[in-house]
C-alpha cells in the first residue's frame, strides 16, 4: 500500500492538492469517507486536538474506530493534525505522548505545530517529532509562520498585514527549518487564516482571504517539500488553484463541511440528514472547488 508520504509527493508532482477533511463529529467520517470513494477521489481525514477538547470526537482513539469502520485504502488515508507544542492559551503541551499514541493507533500520517515557540524551540521539537515520526516509517508535518486565527482579538486590518507580509513563513527560515528538522510536508503563512475554534464565532464564514502566490512559489522552491494551506476555507478559490501549481499539496478543510453537519443537525434533529449533508458538500468540494474527481488512480500510480 503507498504510503501517505508517497500519495503527497505524488500529488505535488501532478500539480494538485489534496484536501484533509477535519472530523469533529463522529458520524461525519463514514460521510466523508463515502463521498471521497463515489467520486474516485483521494483525500485524507484528520482530526486535531482542539477538536477533541472542543468538539464531539472524544480522542484518537474514537477517530481512528469511526474511520476502520468504513475505511476506504483506495480512496483515504489518516492524519493527525495539529499537535501543539504551546496550546490556544500559551500553556505548554506534553506533544510527545500524543505522538506516540497515534502510531500506537496505526494513523498515517502525524503533525506537529511549534510555530508559537521561537524558530530555535520550534527547530528542536520539530527534529524531535520527525525521528520519532520517521521510525516508524510515517511522515511528519511541521508549521513554520504565525498563520492568523479568526476571532483572535484584536489585530490590524487583514490586508494590512498582507500588505505587509507580517507574519508570513519567511525564506530563509523556511530552508533552515526544513534541513535541519527533517519535515516532510511544511505548513505555511501566506495569507491563509484558520478557522476560529471559539463557541460564538465557529458558525461565522471567516470572509475572504487571499495567499502571495509569487511568496509561495519561493518557499516551495527553495525548501523543496511540499507544501500545506492550513486554513483552506474562505481562500479566494482562484488562489487555491494557482496555488497547487506552485507547490500545495495538501489542503485543511474544516469549516466547510463542519458548518454543513452543524447546520443539517440543527435543522431536521437528525444525526442522518445531517450526515447526508456533509455527503453532498464533501462530493461538491471535491468536484467542484478542487476539481480531483476522478484521480485515486493517478494518485497510487
């Protein structure tokens, strides 16, 4: 079977991106699932530790159940994502046995994020997790960049920090990083935000964002791997696409197909129709917003 590692390079030499649907709610996964193999598509499914705090999905241990249940090798691989080294609120984050944990529990591929720490920490516990990650024959993310959260206070206007580039994954930086942690996949900032994981704010659309498409291809250049979009709902869909082109590989989606869940749910009273309904927007999204129908065999070629 290719591994995870494999599928990314494979899809960053074809010039696509391959969504990472987050699931929150355990009925969501045999949804996604379903949809990815309807529409011969590839896609991995991912779950992050804010999830299980904030969400439904309990722990790993019930991601990974929900996902043998209706595993599709075909068509789906998982992830763990976004492992913090410092949490929402700046405590510190005891990452290694969650790590450890997710290769006891047979996921594919594992993630984790030092970007809060100074490039020196965020260096060595990234270096740390890639061994780990790479003994067991599995590949690692890492996030390098402060990558906007919405809802995260207050902060100047988006399109001055765009302007700016405040913020954004930086070169340099990016070739040490890369180097000397030994990541396999890097996430990074370039005008992405992630979703708001705050009660009030998590059913609001981000609005629109945009990402520096000339900085990106920089990035995926000069560091050689592929790249990840974290925060992939609310980007400009034309950015999307320009951007598989210069280097994104893998691409976050939470929002969309959480919001689909929360609001069928919230609507009919029904774990079902709401299931459905993350169905349709997963088959939609594949479709038409990355527009991979179709590519499960180019993908494992």
């Amino acid at each position: 079977m290719k591994s995870s590692r494999e599928i990314v390079n494979r899809a960053s030499e074809l010039g696509i991106a391959l969504p990472a649907f987050n699931i929150p709610f355990p009925p969501m996964m045999k949804a996604v699932v379903r949809a990815v193999a309807d529409e011969d598509s590839f896609a991995l499914v991912e779950v992050a530790r804010i999830e299980w705090l904030t969400f439904e999905i309990e722990g790993m241990e019930r991601f990974m159940e929900e996902y043998r249940a209706c595993a599709e090798p075909g068509h789906v691989r998982t992830h763990l994502d976004h492992i913090p080294v410092l949490d929402e609120e700046g405590r510190s984050v005891e990452y290694r046995p969650f790590i450890e944990k997710a290769i006891e529990l047979g996921f594919d591929s594992v993630m984790i994020d030092g970007s809060h720490l100074p490039l020196e920490q965020n260096i060595a516990a990234t270096r740390e997790i890639a061994a780990l990650a790479h003994s067991a024959s599995l590949p690692c993310e890492a996030e390098l960049g402060a990558i906007l959260r919405f809802g995260a206070g207050r902060v100047p206007p988006y399109e001055e920090l765009f302007a700016s580039g405040a913020g954004f994954t930086k070169v340099d930086e990016a070739v040490r990083f890369v180097r000397e942690t030994g990541c396999d996949w890097l996430s990074v900032s370039i005008g992405n935000i992630h979703g708001a994981v705050v009660a009030a704010l998590r059913d609001k659309p981000k609005g629109e964002s945009r990402l520096n498409l000339e900085h990106l291809e920089t990035l995926h250049k000069a560091t050689g791997v592929p790249i990840v979009l974290h925060g992939g709902s609310g980007v400009r869909h034309e950015d999307v696409l320009a951007g598989m082109k210069r280097g994104i590989a893998k691409v976050n989606v939470g929002f969309e197909i959480r919001k689909a869940y929360e609001d069928a749910l919230k609507s009919s009273g029904s774990v079902e129709t709401a299931g459905e309904s993350v169905y349709r927007r997963t088959r939609s999204l594949l479709k038409d917003y990355f527009r991979i129908s179709g590519i499960s065999r180019s993908i494992l070629s």
